[in-house]
C-alpha cells in the first residue's frame, strides 16, 4: 500500500506502552504517533501525565508521580503482554 508523503503504514508494528506528560515538548508528536497505531489496529496504551514535563522520571525518580506512573505503566504492559499472546 503506498501512503502520501509524510504518512506511514504502521501495521506491522509491535505493541506500544508509554507515557507522556502534558508540558513535554513532544507530547502532540507522541499523541499523534499512538492515534495513528490505534489507527492501524496496533495496541498501544498512552498514559498522559498532568503538569510534567520531559525527563521527570529520570529527574525525579523517587518522586510520588513518578512512582504513581510507574505503577500505571507496568500494569498498562502487563495487560498489553497477556492480550498479544
């Protein structure tokens, strides 16, 4: 299948976790990048994080956020893993 310039087939594409937050310079980008997987019937899970910024985790990682969203994130993957098998 060809695709205009600038849009990419993403079918073939493993399963996606992430998480992003909110005042990062590339949360659009990341946004855009997991609507087009679900777009394509990839599953993903993207975890949006209110009010911080790129790199918090590993600028704060014994913070209670980073913690929290950690937590959210393994068990957002756990679920992906058990649903692809």
């Amino acid at each position: 299948m060809q695709f205009p310039q600038g849009e990419h087939d993403y079918t073939d594409l493993p399963a996606a976790v992430s998480f992003v937050g909110t005042i990062e310079p590339f949360y659009s980008e990341t946004v855009t990048y997991f609507n087009n997987l679900t777009k394509f019937g990839v599953e993903n899970e993207l975890i949006t994080v209110n009010r911080v910024y790129h790199a918090f985790d590993m600028i704060n990682p014994n913070a209670l956020i980073t913690k929290q969203t950690y937590d959210v994130m393994l068990k957002k993957y756990e679920r992906l893993s058990l649903s692809c098998l």
